[in-house]
C-alpha cells in the first residue's frame, strides 16, 4: 500500500489535493481512498489530509501513520509541525517552494506551486490554487500517471488552466 | 458505472435512483453533503422530487411523517444533536406505520461538542421502532441505502429504516463505488393506510389500554418479520448486482477462536488486526454486526468474543457488548473505543485480542483501574 500524508493550512486545498491522488489512482486502475483529518480547525490552521493506494480493496480508515510520501503546501508549516514524523525510510518529500528545502538533511523534492499558480493566473479569493498543480508533480513522482492526473483534475475543475499549471508543476519539480 | 466518491456522496445517489416524492432537509455536521447533493440534484432538474428546506430536525421529520402518510416515499438526512431532537418524531413515524428512510451518519453527542464518529446517537434512539443498519464502506452505504426503501416498503415491515455511517471515516473518505440501475428492485410505494381524501378516515386517534398493546404486539410482529424479509431482499439484490449482504459480515469466522464484534469502520479495520493476529498464529475473525434492529440471532457458543463499542450506555455499558450478553448469552470482553472519534488503529485492535480479559470492561485510553 502507498500512503500519503498532505501538510497544508485550511483554505489552501490540501484535503482536495487528496482527493485528486485518490481519482487519478482510481483511474489509473487501483484501489485508493483520500480521507481528510477534520479537526476544530478554521482558515489558516495546520491541516491533514490523507490518501491511499493499493491494488486491493482499501479496509484502513485510521490516520495515516507512517507515509511513503509527505507532501507540505506551504513551507511555513516546517518550524511549527513534525512534517517527517513517522515518514518510511525510503519515503519521500515534496515541498511547495521555489528555492531548495533542507529538512533534517533528507532529500527534499521542491516545486514553486504558488509561482506557478500566480504566473498561471490560477488565484480563487486572491490566493493561489495549489491543489490542482500539486498532482502533477506528485505524478512526476510516479505515484499516479501523469494522465490520469489531468484527466482527474479535469474531472473536478472545468477551468483549463488547472490541467496547465499541473502539467508545469510535472515538468518543473526539482527531483 | 464506477467512480470513486465519499459515502454521504454515494447515498445522495442511492436516494436519487430511489426518487423519493418528498425530501425534508436540515443540514448539520457531518450529513450536510447528502442533502446538498440532493438539492443539486433537484435543482438540475435530475431528480422531480419535493424538496423541502424546513427550519429544524423536528420538523424534517414531521414533514417526512406527513408525506409519508399520504403514501409518498420518504428521505432524509441527520446526524447527532439533529436525531436526536427528532426523537419524539422517530417514535411517531414507527408507530403510524410510515416506511421513511433516514441516513444518519454517526456523530457524538454533546456535551462536550464534538462533531467526529460515534454510535451513541443512533444506539440511543434503539427503542423507537426504527430499524437500523450499519455501514462501512461507500458501496455498502449505496447499496444498503436502496435496499432499505425496499424494506421499509415491504407490506411485511412498514416501519422506517434507519442507515448508519460513521461520521467523517467514512461520510468523507472518498471510495470506488460502483452504481447500479435499481429498476424494478424498488416497486413504486403502496401504503395500504395511506390517506386518501376520498376516503375519510381519523389517524392515530385515542387509543384505549385495552387495544394500545395490540398496536405495540403489530409492531414487534413486523420488527421479526423483517428478519426474514431482510434476507429477502439481500438475496434479491445480490442475484440481480452481484454483492451479497449478511445480516452480519464475517470475516475468517470459520475457524476462528477469537471473534471480534464491532460495527461500522471499526469492523472493516479490524479485518486488518484479523491478519496480523493469525500470522502470529492466533486463530481470530471478524463479525461486523450490520443489521442492529432487528437484533440477530447469533451463535457464537465455544469462541471467545471481543467486542468493541464506539458507543455507551451510562451505568451499565457498551451497547453492543450489553446486547450481545443477553441475546447470544456470552461474557465477551468489552472494549469501548473510538468514541468521539477517538483514532483506534487495526494495531490498537489487535492489541485488544492479545490482551483480552474476558467478562471485563476496558476503556481505550483510560490509565488506571476501569
């Protein structure tokens, strides 16, 4: 099973970008499921979102607790939460940033999600759409296939411009 | 077709293809996405049904009531606080014979507020007549919430069902679903005492002590009835959609020693708990309980049985561990996890059958003496 646990703040589309993860696995063929963490939070809290992928039919619906994949939206969570807790020791992570992460001397995927949404025009309430291009560079990872990536954000979203911010996102993530 | 989409998601589509006639909604946490779907649905002009904004759960109810009098089929949606301000109504529904369905997906109750899953709210209305169901995944929650119209409807039955989903687990976890045409399994609703204004007739008049417990006596009488037309209609819908139902769903039963009893998501989990307990050589299984009302005959003689209750009943215990004492006469070992949404993983629940002390009571969490 691939689990992946998505870092944001509310308002910022961390439990629709797993939303995203879930529907471009489903049609990718597999089994997945993308459960959010609701907790007492409002705009701007540190938020969880959780999603899952497998071949088999999915029967865990407890939190995530040791992801293959961690994924921050917004660099500004690193000081204030544990974003590597319980990480696997090949697991992987993708920071929304445009100049390189060091995290506990990890190796740290980086895309500037917010520039690209900005240079997109991508903004809803004069923030920048981060949920739609994050799943491009997440299927730059292989964690789904980059077309189905864009067939599920095309799914949800009818603006264009999501399907183009997330294919930049796939081909400007720093591996 | 399939898609992948959260429970409360699949239920809005289950009521669709049902077409109810009337749909009183109030919205609360964490229900508000099956009757926003449905007003979507209303409209967009996919689905020709009353819908009926009202101003609180009392009255959605009493709305359904109404409608249903009239031999319309009935739906909504609550959760929580909002069951159970509709508890005087829940009681009227069952007792006037009216077949409503009704989602609630299941949420603690306050105080103190708290909006995550727990079955206290639905286990506390267990005594209505309602029937009730528990579900634990998106496509159970779909295909349970067509048959329940089905049963409720069922001239053998007549009393209102109740669907239940744990709140956020699985309200929100989006799931592959795959959906079906119903057809003819849910006929058109025939309420033989629906009202009839050509036919004037007086509704729940004063009922004397001389006939009241014969109404009571009708009640239980369909309440066991609906045993066998349960089953009924499982085996209807599994020889036309090809997924078969049980009253309970059991997982690596056959041999086991050990069952753990549970209902919802918990259940589903613990199948995972089930896996890693037999590869350490512990021969365990799991009985989800789907079916509460009409509470199941279950013979569960010479397996050590553990229970978990994501509910409780104040001075004297978790519901299900307490039912499972008198109906199938065991001392099962009864955990009481997850409440309001405490996380309790399949590790947790493996930990629970190591750790098993049977005719005792453990709270999940609670240091010192229980």
């Amino acid at each position: 099973m691939y689990e992946v646990r998505i870092h944001s703040r509310g308002g910022q589309g961390g439990v629709t970008a797993a939303r995203l993860i879930a529907l471009a696995a489903f049609r990718d063929g597999k089994h997945a499921t993308a459960t959010p963490f609701y907790g007492a939070e409002r705009r701007g809290a540190p938020i969880v979102a959780f999603a899952r992928i497998d071949e088999n039919p999915i029967r865990i619906y407890s939190q995530v607790r040791s992801p293959d994949l961690v994924v921050v939206l917004d660099r500004t969570l690193v000081p204030i939460v544990d974003v590597l807790k319980g990480l696997k020791p090949r697991g992987a992570v993708l920071v929304n940033s445009g100049h390189a992460v060091s995290l506990d001397h990890m190796k740290v995927h980086r895309v500037d999600l917010t520039g690209i949404a900005l240079d997109e025009n991508l903004v809803i309430a004069g923030e920048p759409v981060l949920d739609t291009p994050v799943l491009g560079a997440i299927a730059r990872l292989g964690v789904v296939s980059l077309e189905s990536a864009t067939k599920a954000i095309a799914e949800l979203f009818q603006d264009p411009r999501n399907v183009s911010a997330a294919e930049r996102a796939y081909r400007e993530v720093v591996l | 077709m399939k898609e992948i989409v959260t429970a409360n998601y699949a239920i809005a589509e289950a009521v669709k293809q049902a077409v109810p006639g009337v749909i009183a909604a109030y919205p609360i946490t964490p229900q508000t996405e099956i009757v926003e779907r449905i007003a979507q649905y209303v409209a967009r002009g996919e689905l020709a049904c009353d819908y009926i904004p009202v101003e609180s759960e009392h009255s959605a109810m009493a709305a359904c009531i109404g409608a249903s009098a009239a031999g319309v089929r009935t739906f909504t949606a609550t959760s929580s606080q909002g069951l159970l301000y509709m508890h005087e109504m829940l009681h009227w529904a069952a007792g006037a014979r009216l077949p409503v369905v009704m989602a609630n997906v299941n949420r603690a109750v306050g105080p103190p507020w708290n909006v995550w899953a727990d079955h206290t709210d639905a286990l506390s209305q267990r005594d209505t007549g309602w029937l009730q169901v528990y579900v634990a995944t998106a496509q159970e929650a779909y295909d349970t919430t067509l048959m329940a119209f089905r049963i409720a409807e069922d001239k053998e039955v007549l009393l209102p069902v109740m669907v239940n989903l744990d709140g956020f687990l699985l309200s929100h976890t989006m799931q592959d679903l795959e959906t079906v045409e119903p057809g003819s399994f849910i006929p058109p609703l025939h309420l033989p005492h629906a009202i009839d204004p050509a036919h004037p007739a007086a509704y729940a008049p004063l009922t004397g002590p001389k006939d009241y417990y014969r109404f009571r006596w009708e009640m239980e009488k369909s309440m066991r009835a609906a045993r066998r037309v349960i089953t009924r209609v499982e085996k209807d819908f599994a020889g036309r959609f090809g997924r078969r139902y049980g009253v309970t769903e059991e997982y690596r039963c056959e041999d086991a020693d050990i069952l753990v009893v549970a209902m919802g998501t918990l259940a589903r989990e613990a199948e995972v708990a089930v896996d890693r307990l037999r590869a350490e050589g512990t021969r365990a299984g799991v009985m989800r309980l789907r079916w509460f009302r009409p509470f199941p005959t279950l013979d569960l003689t010479g397996r050590e049985v553990v229970v978990i209750d994501r509910d409780y009943s104040f001075g004297f215990g978790g519901v299900l561990a307490r039912s499972l004492c008198s109906a199938a006469r065991i001392e099962p070992f009864s955990v009481i996890a997850g409440l309001g949404g405490q996380e309790v993983t399949y590790e947790d629940i493996a930990s629970f059958v190591r750790e098993r002390r049977p005719g005792e009571e453990y709270w999940f969490g609670v240091k010192g003496d229980v």
